[in-house]
C-alpha cells in the first residue's frame, strides 16, 4: 500500500466517533495503515492537534473492538493525526488546507496520494467536491479517491444530479460509495465461500434453490434520527441500499478478478435483470408497515407516530417487505424475500437460501428443507443445514449442521475492510454509480404507489415480527420466513449430527 493522506471532513461527528476512528486503530494494530500514514481531521470545532488527539483516543477506549487499549500503541497511533478548522464553503480555507496538507508531504516525504472521506451530511457533499476540485487540493501528483457515505440521493433525481456534480471533480474510479453492508465480514465471505468450495459451487450454479429470504430486522426504533427518518422511512434508509446490495451480491457469482471492476458489472446485471413493478400492482408484491405501541424484551416502547419529532399524523413506513424476481436464465421461477423494519422483535440479519426439495412430496411430511444461512448480526455464521437418512433407517431424515462461522471478535469490522480496500484502491466492496442508479429506478414505483397511497400502511405492533401480510406473501408460494420466534433446525441438538468446519480462523 502506498503511503497517502486522509483529508477527514466531518472530523468531530459522530460517525468519526464511532466507526472512523476505532476502525482506523484497529488497522493500525493489523499493520494495515499505509507508512507513514498522515490524516487531516476537519471541523467547525475549534479545535487544536491536542484536543482532537485526545478525543481520537477516547472514541477509540470507548468503542474499539479491541479491548483494553494499549497506551503505547495509542500514543504511536495519533500522532499520526492534525485538526484544521474549515468552513466547508469558504475558498480560503481549502487553500490555507493545501499549504499544510502539501508541507505535511514534504515532512513525511510521501507523494500526494489523497484521500478524501466525506462523513458529512448529504448536503454538503457537492459543495465539498466542487471546492476539492477548485481549490487544487484534488490536482495531485498521485492519486485522489473520494469516499462517501450514503444517501446518495433522496429519489432517482437527485442521485443523478448528484453524481453528476461529484463527477466534475472526481472520475467514477475515483468514488467510493460506502454501503456500510458490503463491509460486513459473512458478505465479504460469500465470495470466497462460493468459489473454494465445490460444493456451495455447484449449490449455487445448480440453480437448486426454492427461493432465497435477506430479512434486516431492528429493535431500535426511530431514535434521534426523526428528522431525517420520516422523510426517508425503511423504504430509503435500508431498502433501496442495503437490502438490494445483499440481493445483488447473493444472486451473482463475483468471479476472482474482481478488483478490476467485474464484480460490479456483474452485480448491474442482476438489477438489470430485476423484474420492474408497476405502480398500480406494487400492493401485490410490497408490503409497507408502521409500529404501533407494544414491548420489546419486557419493556413497553411507543408507537411511531408518539416518537419525539414525529408527526400524530405520519404515513411514514418503518417496515417493509417485497417479493422479487430476478428475470434471468440463471434466477428464473426463483422468488427472492426481503423485509425490514424498525422495532421489531429483535435485531437480526440475515440471507436464507432455501433449495428444493429432492424428496417425493409423500415421503416430505416430516422434513425441513436443506438451508444455506448466512447470519450477519449479531451472529456472523454461515450454516449449511441438510438432511441425511439415519444410518440403518432410510426412511428417516436428520438434520446435519455444517458451521462454517467465524469469531466476531477475532474479524475486522465492515469499516476497517472498506477504509482497508478505499486506500488499497479496491473497489470490490463499494456501490458503483450504475448499481444505485438502477436501485433508485427499480424503487421508483415503489415510492409513488407510497406517496399516492396506494399501498395500505399497516400497523404492527412493537416487539412483533412486521404486519401478517409480510407472512402472507409467501405462503401464498407455500413458503415461510425462516428463523421467526427461532424455529430453527437444529436448535434442538439431541441426537443430531452437527460438524464444526471452520475456514480461515
Ligand atoms: C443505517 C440506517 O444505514 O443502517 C439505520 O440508516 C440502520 O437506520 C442501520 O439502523 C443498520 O445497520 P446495522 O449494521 O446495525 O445492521
């Protein structure tokens, strides 16, 4: 990894606080940091080197997955980092910015490979760029690489606007979109496991899946977010981003090559290939919902509409779910289920890849059919659970748990791997323009049967699983959400056969 700069905007909020900050220790501590490593925090703080240093380490204690913090490291660690105060709007200081950041480079002896991270609101974005660009900071000897976070866009409209603003001052090559999703360690491993074991392999290009359920479901509800929540509700905020980028990188097989590109083209192919929903039909195959008062975990919890900052009267959606289908050779007659929601009964995501059934439907009664389940939080594990007949009695069937899983602990969280790829230059794991240009159309009808009303927003109770219309469109295909109040496999142990397979850990 070439040495670079971090220019940070957006340095003393919260996402910096959070996520940045442990996640760039943490890739410290892994020898994953370029060397030396430079990184220009931004604000309208007044802060000093100083006391945005001592704030780095505090988020750090507070928040690092490593645990406890080791002084000295720590100490090594932020020396690496200086504050400017900035006015996003103000020339001047993105030129006074450019004296230091060039002198700094001069200092270490490092070329101008930059960096700029954007932990921003939206709406600063293009103003931001457009001063990269005008100032000179973006005009380097080396590279320049922008990294943003989502939303990009609140409709089709205004994504375009904006990436067409963004791409004055920065190529296509040069963006990375952070869909925090696709850091996630299980989907990063969908790749590999697709491609080193044979048996996913033909699993997956068999096309012997029944159907495939990506559930995001939350306990927590609007939280402090209601300004922007409302506006956006789980069809912006999850739907359009997160839940078709898990639809995207399950329904493709990302080839090895990946970091030239070919992953992305393959993963525009498969929104290409997603069947468009008409307006006036949405209600056949979209389910919208709202929480209404109840309990989460023995604790009673308001209704959406008595949350602080919402209106009485808001249609906003906190759930939603879908039926897709994916119009292609390789995906036809395969429905794909999504849902998310807020507070609902308890915080899980996940990809369940149900396939068909080999059995005659007579001797089917009793069986749970083969399920491929990729957990990604809390849990992060990859279970493979299949039927084999009992030795010396082929009419009976038992599960057999194939656990494939990794120790959260042990594996780097979605920010250390997309900070890790931004300045690698790997653009694998991050939303290419096409991909939410295409998210933005397939969700288009979406909204304006939302805003027109045209698709019943029905309340659920808090603590639940979403509305009942979320179960009815599947059953209407005879299949139901896996996992739902733990239905689950192999919960029951006894006398099952369960293998520990664990790959890289
Ligand atoms: C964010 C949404 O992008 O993802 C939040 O804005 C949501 O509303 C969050 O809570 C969920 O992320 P995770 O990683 O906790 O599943």
């Amino acid at each position: 990894m070439e040495p670079a700069t971090i220019v940070l905007f957006g340095a003393t909020g919260d996402l910096a606080k959070r996520k940045i900050y442990p996640a760039l220790y943490n890739m410290f501590l892994d020898g994953k940091l370029p060397q030396p490593f430079s990184l220009f925090g931004l604000g309208r703080r007044e802060w000093t080197d100083e006391s945005f240093q001592a704030n780095i380490e505090k988020s750090i204690k507070q928040f690092s997955r490593r645990a406890p913090v080791d002084p000295e490291s720590i100490k090594s660690f932020i020396s690496a980092f200086r504050y400017r105060v900035l006015d996003v709007g103000c020339e001047e200081d993105y030129r006074k910015l450019l004296e230091q950041v060039e002198k700094r480079e001069m200092e270490l002896g490092i070329p101008q490979n930059r960096l700029f991270y954007l932990s921003v609101g939206p709406e600063l974005f293009e103003t931001i760029a457009l001063q990269i660009l005008g100032s000179g900071l973006g005009t380097v000897k080396g590279w320049k690489r922008l990294v943003i976070e989502k939303p990009f866009g609140h409709d089709l409209d205004s994504a375009r606007l904006l990436n067409q603003t963004l791409s004055q001052a920065f190529t296509e090559q040069e963006i990375y979109r952070i869909d925090h999703y696709l850091g996630k360690p299980i989907v990063q491993r969908l790749e590999s496991l697709q491609q080193a074991h044979p048996v996913f392999h033909d699993l997956w290009m068999d096309r012997k899946i029944a159907n495939v359920q990506i559930t995001a479901n939350e306990s927590v509800g609007v939280e402090e977010r209601a300004g922007y929540y409302d506006r956006a509700g789980a069809i912006k905020d999850m739907f359009q981003n997160h839940m078709l980028q898990l639809l995207m990188m399950t329904a493709v097989y990302i080839p090895k090559e990946s970091t030239s590109g070919k992953g992305s083209s393959k993963k525009t192919k498969v929104m290409e290939a997603l069947k468009p929903l008409q307006k006036e039909t949405v209600r056949n195959h979209v389910v919208r919902g709202q929480y209404s008062e109840g309990s989460i975990k023995g604790n009673a919890v308001a209704g959406y509409k008595a949350e602080p900052g919402i209106a009485p009267e808001s249609m906003n959606d906190t759930f939603i779910a879908a039926r897709l289908q994916i119009d292609n050779d390789d995906w036809q007659g395969v429905p794909f289920y999504i849902r998310t929601g807020k507070r609902l009964k308890e915080k899980s995501t996940r990809i369940v890849v149900e396939f068909q059934d080999a059995m005659e439907p007579a001797s089917q009664e009793s069986l749970a059919p083969n399920l491929l389940v990729f957990e990604l939080s809390p849990e992060e594990t990859i279970t493979l659970q299949l039927h084999s007949s009992k030795p010396g009695r082929s009419e009976t069937f038992q599960p057999i748990e194939l656990d494939l899983g990794t120790n959260p602990m042990n594996s780097p969280e979605a920010y250390e791997n997309l900070i890790w790829d931004a300045l690698r230059g790997d653009p694998t794991f991050f939303a290419h323009w096409n991909e939410v240009e295409l998210s933005w159309l397939w969700v288009t009808p979406i909204l304006e049967a939302f805003a027109e009303n045209k698709v019943p927003l029905l309340p659920y109770e808090a603590g639940s699983y979403g509305p009942a219309e979320a179960d009815a469109l599947l059953e209407a295909d005879g299949f139901h959400w896996w996992f739902d109040d733990k239905q689950h496999l192999t919960s029951d142990r006894k006398g099952r056969t369960s293998y520990a397979y664990h790959t890289n850990d």
